[in-house]
C-alpha cells in the first residue's frame, strides 16, 4: 500500500464505492488494478476489478509513479480545474461566513462526511477541514490587527469566546502573540482554477511567493521551502496579491496578456536567484536553451544546475521555465507535465487552445 494510506478511507469503504461508482469519491482516492496495469476514478463504469487485484493509491500522481497507466475509459488524469462541488459548497460558505464554527454535525447536515471532508482537506491543502477553518478566522483576524482594529473586537469577532482562547490560537499558528502582530506577516493560499488544471496560489503583503499545480511533485518540498524562506505560518485566503494574480492568469488563459505586472517575491540561492532572474527576460512567445541561460547568467558550463533551479521555480507561468527547452529543440522536462508545457507554449504562439 502507498505512502499516504493513513489519508485514505478504510479499505472496505473504498470497495464500497468503487462497486458503486460513487462519484462523490472522485479525487479522495484512485484504484489500480494489478491484472490490467490501469488505475481509475471511483466513478468509473468499467467492469469492476476482483477485490484482491485492486490497489488504492492516493492521488494519481503515486499510481503513475506506481507504473500504472491513466484509464481511457474514466480518464482519471483529466482536469477541469475544480475542485468536487461539495467541496466548493464548502469554501464558499467559509469565505461567506469564515468566523462561523463548522462542527461535524453542520457537514452531516449537508450530507458530508465529516471524515471524507478531513481527508479531502488534508490531501489536497496540507491541512484537516477544522484547521482550515481555524486557519481561515486567524488569517482574517490578523488582517484586522494589521488594519487597528482593537484586540477585544478582533477577539470576539471572530470566533473566540476568551481572549486566552483567542491568544492560545493566534500563537500556535502565528508564533507570536496578538499584540505583537500589527505589523506581522503571514503566507496566504488560495486556490485558483485554470484551463490547465487547479493552481495553489500563495503570497505575502509584499507580493506573490508561489504558483504551482495542485498535482505537482514537488508542491509538499515548494512548502516547506517557503516557511524556512519567510519565517512565517501558511494559513488559507487571500490578499491584493491573489487578487491580481487571479485577475492577470485570467488575461494571460485569454490570450490579451503578454507581461505579468504584479508584484512577487523568490528568494533562493544567489545561482538561483541569477537562473530565475533570466527567464524573466525570455520574451513572450520565444523559448531558449539550458545552455543559453547558462551562458546569459555568466556560467556557460551549468546548464545542468540551470535545469536543476529551472524545476525549483516556485511562481509557475509568472516566471516562465515554461519557455526553457532542450538544445535540440525538444521540450525537455516541465513539473507540472509536459502536456502543460506544451499548452502554454501553443498559447504563446497565439494558437486558440482554450477557446470553449
């Protein structure tokens, strides 16, 4: 069984649903069959495996690396960007209302299971759906420290019966206490649908720190990175920064923006800083080589190290190691899938790619 088997539901409940082809399991877990070498969604109205060829796997980024192959059938690779609808009933009820208590009796009341919904969350934000939510209240409650607001009406306001319980909750995930938090920054993360597939956004008050795919490999590591980078707690929500992003990703998809103008921030190794530095000098439109940066930053011979900081970039498409490629002119490699590269590439040569 894979790694992230204490994520996954129990064993007979994913039976369970994959004989149903229960829909609503659709991105909490995905089935290999060992016979035929393919793994699916839950939903899939293939003929169903015998219990004992089956595997269950967490995403299908670990089936992949298992050495299964996507179904034709279901096509369990295919993306459209969003999340399940129960999932986006959820988030538009916490942004509607992010001081109000979740409790588990409020999910079963909406026909969620609350521990589907804690697995869910904690797959897919790296956090359970109560810590999101907490998450939520702190990160509004810091922006209203930040804005004056007094600490009894922040306290109250959002959510805390005790100003102890507040403080207790503020520290735990903030590090510090309230009253030394005015000017205290921390990482938000929204998540940003795209014709490519759902991107996590993430971004302090001086600008965006990170734009990754949902499914990307190294998304866990691009984390961990950003908390040792700035020091700071990663909670759910968002800020101007997200906001333009979101709006500016919508142009680019659209094909009526060539040149990002919001504010980011990548701090990294200076190499790193010098790799990331000359692929936002790569014009839209155009591609060059590992070796060609190598040369631009200075070190002719490092186009193997200039490949290994262009997989490192954190802020996808904004800086674009999208436009990097093989001498050769092949595509070479891309995080988030080389059929994305591929994408981006086509849409930068003004071909309509993501016209409905």
């Amino acid at each position: 069984m894979n790694s992230q088997l204490s994520l996954l539901p129990p064993r007979t409940e994913m039976e369970h649903a994959y004989k149903r082809s229960d829909a609503s399991y659709d991105g909490v877990f995905f089935l290999a069959v060992r016979t035929t070498g393919i793994f699916c969604k839950p939903s899939c109205t293939a003929r169903k495996p015998f219990e004992n060829n089956v595997e269950f796997y967490g995403s299908a980024r670990e089936a992949v690396f298992a050495g299964y192959r996507p179904c034709k059938r279901c096509q369990p690779l295919e993306t459209n960007g969003k999340p399940p609808a129960w999932v986006q009933q959820l988030l538009f009820k916490i942004e509607q209302a992010p001081t109000e208590r979740y409790t588990d009796s409020y999910l079963r009341s909406l026909s969620i299971d609350p521990a589907k919904a804690r697995r869910f969350f904690l797959k897919n934000y790296g956090m359970t759906f109560q810590a999101y939510c907490r998450g939520r209240r702190l990160g509004k409650s810091l922006e209203q420290i930040r804005l004056g607001t007094d600490l009894d009406d922040v306290a109250l306001g959002y959510g805390y019966n005790s100003h102890s319980g507040f403080r207790e909750a503020f520290v735990k995930t903030f590090g510090q206490s309230p009253g030394r938090s005015r000017s205290a920054d921390c990482i938000v993360v929204a998540w940003i649908e795209s014709p490519i597939g759902p991107l996590l956004a993430a971004a302090t008050a001086q600008g965006v720190c990170l734009l990754e795919f949902t499914d990307r490999r190294m998304l866990d590591a691009q984390f961990a990175t950003l908390r040792k980078r700035f020091k700071s707690a990663i909670v759910p929500g968002e800020n101007e920064h997200i906001k333009q992003l979101k709006k500016e990703l919508e142009q680019y998809f659209a094909g009526t923006l060539k040149k990002f103008s919001l504010k980011f921030i990548y701090p990294g190794t200076p190499f790193q800083e010098r790799v990331w530095n000359a692929l936002l000098k790569i014009p839209y439109g155009t591609t060059v080589s590992y070796e060609d940066i190598a040369k631009k930053i200075g070190s002719p011979k490092a186009s193997r190290p200039v490949g290994t900081a262009n997989g490192l970039n954190r802020i996808a498409i904004v800086i674009p190691c999208h436009r990097v490629v093989n001498k050769s002119g092949e595509l070479g490699g891309y995080g988030g899938g080389l059929w994305r590269k591929q994408m981006l590439l086509r849409l930068e040569r003004g071909e309509k790619v993501f016209e409905k």
